[in-house]
C-alpha cells in the first residue's frame, strides 16, 4: 500500500465504518476516486496545486484525497476569504474547486505511488502577527504527527474525533487526515455552535475527542456542557488555556488536554495527558524533539516539521518563548514578537493574560505594549467582563499585583463589552487592539 493511500486502505480494512458522519468509507473511497478522475479530466497532473475553496464536509473530503491520489498537493482556502485573498493564496495553483466535484465519473484512476518526502498539502498559517505565509507539509510530516497523536492520547477502534475548525487550518485538517490513517470517525461541523456540540457531546453516541481552544471550551461550558458520556479528551491548543478554565472543566467533567503546536509543526508538537492537572503543555510527542534556545525561543525538529519552514539544520524556530522543567514539560510564556520592554524589564503578555483571567469576573483579556514617554512601552490591558458582572479597572490591577511583579501589572485597563478579535481557529489578534 502506497504510503498517502490511507483511504483505499482504511476502505479494505473497514469499509463500514464512517469515515466522516453519514459517509463510510467505502464510499468515500469511492468519492476520492470520481474526485480524482473529474481533477485528471481537468488537466491535474502529479506535482500540481489544486486550491479547494470549500466548506468543511463530504465535498471537501473528497476533493482533498482526489488531489492526493493524483499525487497533487492540496491547497485549502478558507471561502470566508476576499476575492484578493483567495487569489494571493491560490495563485500558483493549476485549478481552484469551489464547488463539490461529479460524484460518478467513467474513469477513477488508482492511487499513486508516492515518496514520503512528497507535498501533500499546502497551508497559510493564520497570520497573527503578519500576512499568512505558505507552509507545505508533506506525507511524511503527516503520518507521524498522526502517529504522534495516537501514541500520546490512543486512538481505539471506536474513535469519534469533532472537529468544528476549518480545513484551511492545521488543527481541523489533521483530524480528517489523523482518522483516515486510523480508519477512525471525523465528525465534522461547518463552523462553531455551541448548544449543537454540547448536545452532540451529551448524546449516548456522541464524540470521543473534541479540539476546542480556549474561547469555545468556555462557551461548551457556558452552554451548560457536563459529564460527556463518551468524551476522553478535550484537546486543547490555540494558546494557553487559562488555568481557571481547566479548573472548571474539570469540574464539570471534561477532561482537558492541554497542547502546543502549529502549522509548520503539524498541529500538536507536544501534550499532555487528558485530565492531566498540570498548568502547560506537557511533553513532547515521542517524534518531535522540543528544546528552548538560551533567549527562551521555543525549537521544534523531528519528522513532523515542514522542510519548508525549517532552518538548514533542520530546527524550526518558533518564534514563541517557553521553558521545559526537569520532566520536559513545556511551559509557553508568550511571543518572541509580542514581548514587551517596560522601564528595561521584559513582560510576556501571555503571563499577564492568564493572571487577568484568573479573576471571576474576566471572560477574556489582551495585554500588549504601548509606547510611553516614561517606560518606553506600558502595559495595557484590554479586559472582556464576563455577563453580569463590573470589575473597576483598580480592582484587576490590584489582582495582578498579587501575583506578579510590579512591572508585570498593567498601568492600564481598558473594559470592553465585546469580544476579543481573534482568528478562525480562535488565536488573539493583539495587533488590533494597537
């Protein structure tokens, strides 16, 4: 079996079994195949980039297995998008389907033999600090972050892993591509609706894993999300998760995993047990190799980093910042980029996060840098209340002062009533907040 065919395997080994909700995957086997035939027909040819400018669903799953079949690269593209948007990120791609292709075609060419080393499939990462830039992930970086994954958490046979991230990023893409390998269930949702996925988590049948970040894990348990039958790990990433949230989860028996990852790595690089108490990210996925260079700037290297985005070393430099403690747990402190010099001192906005969300009445916050004739940069704080509540900005400075240092604490605190902005797959954009 040809390393890639992880459809056409998963289709002889358990053809019954559904491979996203409603379509097994024998059928899907046989949907990649008239994907693939319908491309060929429209001059796809092996090397070539096909844009897939669809919604997560059938649709998309069959296009993205035609493509790879073909021994094309994928490139999926968020249909939110801009027209200029969409043409900066399609622009070296041979086609771009934006609509479901022909279900049945008279010719549905066999799978071809490919190397590891291969493009599988190209991605944007989500452009928090500039504009989205192209990373290619080939075969090899995803069978091993998906054997990565399922050698961290396990994958048993019964797997059902919810996914209401888009297919244009690294953490709703892996779990279509994780489960094919596995010959496991994707349940896939078009977009975010929190009462809908508390009760399909509720539900006797429901899911076995969900990738939430932190903004939906709060509104899953806002929505009243407790005791899920049959949910062993809430995979975490996106960010740290603050620590009052993870307390109440718990509390309402949903056992976080906490993660840390990116597109140039794959998704998760490093994670913890589910359940796990421990206020980080946990280890390193037995293939990938986490250190932290002597300015703290996280490093990533290992069979599940994008060639394309790693140095001639082989070392992805991720531009975070963390520390690893005697068990090589990893702690992210912030963003190399995001780092803010107050009065000479160094201050990781992320650290001052998530002391702010540790008081009861704070829904979210941002901190970042501004300029300051006396400091040179103050820390300012944007703080979303939670509903019902009305903390005076005195009051949260005095909170921070009980658990940082003084020139952690933000000199201000703005009170908003609205949401954070963040991308699609939930990471806080501060650079709006400027």
């Amino acid at each position: 079996m040809q390393i890639g065919c992880w459809v056409r395997r998963s289709a002889r080994a358990r053809p019954h079994v559904e491979a996203l909700q409603g379509v097994p995957y024998a059928e899907l086997d046989r949907l990649a195949g008239a994907a693939a035939g319908a491309l060929a027909g429209r001059g796809v040819r092996p090397g070539d980039r096909v844009g897939l400018l669809l919604p997560p669903g059938p649709a998309f799953a069959a296009a993205f297995w035609g493509v790879l079949r073909l021994g094309a690269t994928a490139v999926p593209v968020s249909p939110k998008l801009a027209a200029p948007e969409v043409a900066h990120q399609t622009g070296s791609c041979v086609l771009v389907v934006d609509e479901p292709l022909p279900t049945r075609v008279l010719t549905a060419p066999d799978p071809l033999a490919r190397d590891e080393h291969d493009a599988a499939v190209l991605l944007h990462t989500s452009g928090t600090t500039s504009t989205p830039k192209p990373v290619v992930l080939t075969l090899r970086n995803l069978l091993w972050a998906a054997q990565g994954s399922a050698a961290a958490i396990g994958h048993p046979a019964d797997e059902r892993w919810l996914s209401a991230l888009p297919f244009n990023h690294v953490g709703g893409l892996s779990i279509l591509v994780r489960s094919a390998i596995a010959g496991t269930t994707a349940e896939v949702h078009d977009g975010f609706d929190a009462e809908r996925i508390a009760a399909r988590l509720a539900a006797a049948d429901g899911p076995t894993v969900i990738s939430v970040v932190a903004t939906t894990l709060s509104r899953l348990l806002d929505a009243g999300l407790r005791e899920p039958p049959r949910l062993r790990a809430a995979v975490a990433g996106g960010g740290p998760i603050p620590p009052v949230l993870v307390e109440r989860a718990r509390a309402a028996g949903v056992p976080v995993a906490q993660t840390y990852g990116m597109t140039e790595s794959t998704a998760m690089a490093t994670i913890q047990r589910p359940g796990d108490p421990q206020p980080d990210a946990g280890p390193p996925l037995f293939c990938t190799r986490v250190t932290v260079a002597d300015d703290g700037e996280i490093l990533l290297a290992g069979p599940t980093v994008s060639r394309s985005a790693a140095g001639e070393d082989g070392v992805l430099r991720t531009g975070d910042l963390g520390r690893l403690d005697g068990d090589g747990r990893l702690t992210v402190v912030g963003r190399t980029a995001d780092t803010i010099i107050s009065g000479g001192e160094n201050v990781a906005p992320a650290e001052v996060e998530a002391a702010l969300e540790r008081h009861p009445a704070v829904l979210e916050a941002a901190v970042l840098g501004r300029p300051d004739p006396e400091w040179g940069e103050a820390v300012v704080a944007v703080v979303v209340p939670r509903p019902g509540t009305d903390p005076s900005a005195a009051e949260l400075r005095e909170h921070c002062g009980s658990l940082l240092a003084g020139h952690k604490v933000p000199k201000t605190v703005e009170l908003r009533p609205t949401p954070l902005p963040r991308t699609a797959s939930g990471k806080l954009l501060r650079r709006a907040l400027d």
